[in-house]
C-alpha cells in the first residue's frame, strides 16, 4: 500500500492508531453483568469481571458476531482458529492484574479502510483487529492524572467488550487521522455495533514518530523504510476520546517532537497523557515493549472457529457505497451526498422521502432544514425517531403546494421541534394555509397601485424595486403567497 508523505523541512511525521471500540451489546464480554453504565459506582459487577478465585469467563456470543461484522466491513481475513490471551499489567482499574485479549491470533487481520483527506481518497491498511474485556474507569479527584488528590475507581466498565483496531504506520498527519476516525465511526455506526453517546465508546491511542526525510525509501512510492521505524524513536500518546482530542493531542506531539529535533534533543521513547484541559501532553512512564506484557494462552476460554460465519452475517450497504450510489441514482452533489449519509438514521430516512417525493425536495428537506434545525438545537435525528413520519407530512404540504416553503421551514418545523405539535395543528393554528391565486393577483394589483415610485424605478431598469413590491404583497397575504410566484406575477403585470 501506498502511503502519502507530508513533509516539513527534512522531517517527516509517521502516525500509527489503536482504536478501541466499546462494543454495543447488552451483557459484558465474559460474563452476564449489564454494560449499562448509568448505575451507581461498582453496581454492574460480579466474580467473573472482578476477576475472583474460581471465576470462569465465558464468551458473549453478540460481541464476536460484532467482530466479525467490523472484520467484513474493513475486508479483513478471519482466520480458521483464534484464540485469546492474557495481557499482563498491573494498574488500578484492572482487578485480575491481567487483561482477556488477543495477541498473535487475532479475529481479524490485514484489513483495510478507505478515507477522503481533502478531496483525495487514501487508503489506510489495518493490521489487525481483536477482541478484548475494557478496564474499569478511573475518575481524578481535584486535578488531572499527575495532579489529582485521588483518584475513585469504578469497575462498572470492567469486562465491556472492546474491539481494539490497530493500523499501520499509514498517516502522515494529525488531519488524515481525524478524517479516518470520523470514517470508522460512520462504519461502526451503519454495522449497528457502536454507540458514540455512551461514555468512552471511543478511545485513540496514537503513537507518533519523527523520521529525517533521507530514510524514506527511495522506490518511487513514498513508503517509510522498516529500518527507519525499527530505529525511531516514538511517543504513544494516551487518553484520547475524540475526533477533534485526536488531532490537537496529535498536533501538539508533533511540534514537540519536531521542536526538541530542531534543538538537538533527543525524543524520549516513552508513553505521555493527552490532558485535555490544558491542551498538552505530560509524561506517564516510558513505553513498554511486548515483551513487558508476558502473554500467554488464557486456559479458561477454548479457541474460536467462527471463519464461516463471514459468509453467513449480513453487513448493510456501507457509507462510501451509499453515498456513491446517491450521487449516482439521485444525481445530488457531493456536498448533499455526504450529509444524507451522515448516520444510517439520516440516510434510510432521506430514502422513505425520496421515495414519495422528488429527490431533490428531499435532499433539500432532509439535508438542510431538518438537519440545519437539529444542529441548532444540539439534537440528532434519532431524539425525533417517533415524529419522522410528521417531518415526510410537512414535506407532502410543501410538495402539494397546500403551504410556502418559507412558512413550512421558518414556521412550522421550528414549531414542531420547539412545541412537539404537528404540522397540521400548526399551519391550522397559525392559519399558514396557502393563499388561493385570485386573492395573491388581487394583492399584486394593489401593491402595483399603491407603489407608484417603485413601479417607476423598475420600469426606469432598477431590478432591485421588484424585490420591494414582492415584500408588499407578501405583507397584503399574511406570508401565504409563494414568493416566486409573486415576483412572476408582478413582472407580468408591470410588463402590461
């Protein structure tokens, strides 16, 4: 695979991820305690997730099924047999002082995922992806990690099932790793695995190089040499929970890195906080190796075989796909294509108008109004799942010509987000029903009357006077008047 090099100066920047992914399934990985963390501390918790003497785990069938579905989604191989394995680590919010994971037989491996970076579609190779049990949650009491008086652990979060995605050495800047995570999670959230709500569904850990330019290979395709990434020192940069996190805690790493090469300094090898607050990354301790970890075959769970069910589970069309598609079937911009496929909530809803109404007052509707109107109210189109069928009536209003589009955005679908009312009850109470034709040419030939001046500049060659009298008309039809309707009815008279 090709990879594309940014450079700065003589130093080019390399940028490896290992995202984990909390899994959405009902019960913990390895045992049957509730994921849902809204209880109090350390309620949803039992010997297998605390890890007691004589507590057995057992694999939660809904969260491989997950894995495999991320597996089919990224084109990855599942392999025949995969295994788990303990991770050994000592740390607060791990109660076994080790950790269920996968090591060098993962659920899937060599996938790949493809990613726009300013208008250019790249691709970023995925060696691997596999299942593992989340820790528990530590929360800093009275500052951040080097700062707290203490710190409260919460084992609620122990045992959720996690599937950690770990990438090549495929980016070259903090901007490419933003636009990958908002691509995977757009293919999280289609596959119906991945809640982004719930707290600390998505964390990035990243692990960052500074390599002299002369080490790129010189084979004509940019690629970084395996020496040079065996030889350079990197960072892994910790506590990253976001897109935006991702790319400022990236961004910062860099100039720092680059800052201490530029000064002679040498980059210590070594794992470092991303502190949100402050905007900076702080040294935790220095970057263990794999063998730190001492893995080995976890006794009490059998291998798994689930390579045929690849075949077997359905996956949904994908976003890249769906807005391809789009573009193609409904002939909408990039722009609008991008929007509508935005969530796979927004996208099959845009389908359900599209089918009924032109494609085209649906991207409008969808794309622009309800969205628009979301956003501003810091809402999703799934904190209005029940009242979509009220949003394709306010849309057949509009296309039936029974109220303007002005009304029906301004008006009504603010009222009806605003007041939880219908459109009906709105446009009956706020009586926004369309004015007839007759009643708007009656209105036309009074404002011509009444606005002799404007009448003269537009007839003088000022253009803009039409606008003045479309705004009296308006006026005389309370707002019901369809205003390009109006400005072609005023252009015909004014033209007798």
């Amino acid at each position: 695979m090709t990879a594309q090099t940014v450079q700065q100066g003589d130093l080019v920047t390399v940028i490896g991820l290992e995202v984990h992914v909390q899994l959405e399934t009902d019960t913990k990985i390895f045992c049957g305690c509730s994921t849902d963390q809204q209880n109090g501390p350390n309620e949803n918790v039992c010997p297998v997730c605390l890890g007691l003497p004589g507590a057995l785990p057992v694999v939660n069938e809904g969260a491989v099924e997950a894995a495999v579905k991320i597996g089919k989604a990224i084109d990855a191989d599942i392999p025949e047999e995969t295994r788990f394995h303990r991770k050994n680590y000592y740390y607060p919010d791990l109660p076994k002082n080790f950790q269920i994971t996968q090591y060098d037989e993962p659920i899937c491996a060599d996938g790949e995922l493809e990613v726009s970076v300013e208008s250019t579609r790249r691709t970023i190779a995925i060696e691997r992806a596999h299942l593992e049990e989340d820790p528990g949650s530590l929360q800093h009491v009275g500052g951040g990690i080097d700062t707290a008086e203490y710190t409260l652990v919460d084992y609620n979060r122990a045992g959720t099932p996690l599937m950690e995605i770990v990438t090549a050495p495929d980016f070259r800047s903090p901007d490419e790793v933003r636009a990958f995570l908002a691509e995977l999670e757009e293919v999280l959230e289609y596959l119906g695995v991945f809640d982004a709500e719930r707290d600390g569904s998505l964390r990035i850990d990243a692990n960052l190089s500074i390599i002299p330019s002369e080490e790129i290979d010189g084979d004509g395709e940019d690629d970084i040499g395996a020496d040079a990434l065996e030889t350079a020192n990197r960072t892994e940069v910790k506590n990253i929970s976001s897109h935006k996190g991702a790319q400022k805690a990236l961004a910062y790493e860099e100039t720092r890195q680059k800052n201490a090469i530029q000064r002679g300094r040498a980059v210590e090898q070594e794992t470092r906080h991303w502190d949100e607050s402050r905007g900076i990354t702080v040294s935790m301790r220095s970057k263990e190796e794999e063998k730190d970890y001492r893995y080995f075959e976890e006794a009490d769970l059998p291998p798994l075989r689930v390579s045929h069910w690849k075949d077997e589970i359905a996956i949904p069309e994908l976003p890249t796909a769906r807005r391809e598609r789009f573009q193609a079937e409904y002939e909408l911009t990039e722009e609008a294509a991008s929007k509508l496929t935005s969530t796979k909530q927004v996208a099959d809803f845009y389908e359900d108008v599209a089918g009924e109404y032109d494609p085209d007052l649906a991207a409008t509707w969808v794309a622009d109004n309800l969205l628009g109107e979301l956003n501003y109210r810091d809402m999703e189109i799934t904190d209005i799942e029940g009242r979509l069928e009220e949003v394709t009536r306010l849309v057949e209003l509009v296309a039936t010509d029974e109220i303007t589009a002005k009304n029906a955005r301004e008006t009504v679908l603010r009222a009806m987000l605003d007041g939880g009312r219908t459109p009906d009850e709105v446009v009956a109470e706020a009586d926004l029903g369309k004015t007839d034709e007759g009643e708007v040419k009656r209105a036309v030939v009074d404002a011509v009357e009444e606005n002799p001046d404007a009448v003269s500049d537009y007839e003088s060659g000022d253009d803009g006077a039409i606008n003045f009298l479309v705004g009296q008309v308006m006026q005389k039809t309370g707002g019901s008047a369809d205003p390009g309707d109006v400005n072609q009815l005023l252009r015909a008279e004014l033209e007798e």
